[in-house]
C-alpha cells in the first residue's frame, strides 16, 4: 500500500509523527541525513499501512467486546 492509498486522516497523522521524529532525531544527533530522513519516512508509512490493514484478531474479541461483530452471536447481556 502506498502512502496515498491511506486516508486522509492517517496521512495527517503520519505527517505530524514524521515532522516530531525529525525534530527529536535532529536535537539529538545536531544533524539528519538523506538517508535518516527517507529511513524515518520509510518508517512511519509502513506502521500506518500496517495499522490501516491490520484486522482484528478472533482472539482479542471476549464477550462484551467493543468493535466485535455479534451479528452471528446473540448480543451479550448487560
């Protein structure tokens, strides 16, 4: 998936992290290559494809799970 592929928002989002990490990276080190700044962009796309595709795992939906599908189960009682 291409950074262009992500919605707007996580585009957004990725651009805010990138622009921290490259402020923080800088203040540390007093300098930033070509090749930081394409391995931190590299980076951060690839954590927000892999959290925009990411779906959820069986396992981590018990009962009473928010953002679990109960269309084939009965609803959990309250």
């Amino acid at each position: 998936m291409k950074f262009e592929d992500l919605t707007e928002a996580s585009q957004e989002s990725a651009r805010s992290v990138l622009s921290t990490l490259l402020v923080d990276s800088y203040r540390r080190n007093f300098k930033l290559t070509r090749d930081d700044i394409l391995e931190l962009g590299h980076r951060v796309r690839k954590a927000f494809v892999t959290l925009e595709s990411e779906k959820p795992k069986p396992e981590m939906c018990g009962s009473g799970s928010i953002g679990c599908d109960f269309s084939s189960k009965q609803a959990p009682s309250i």
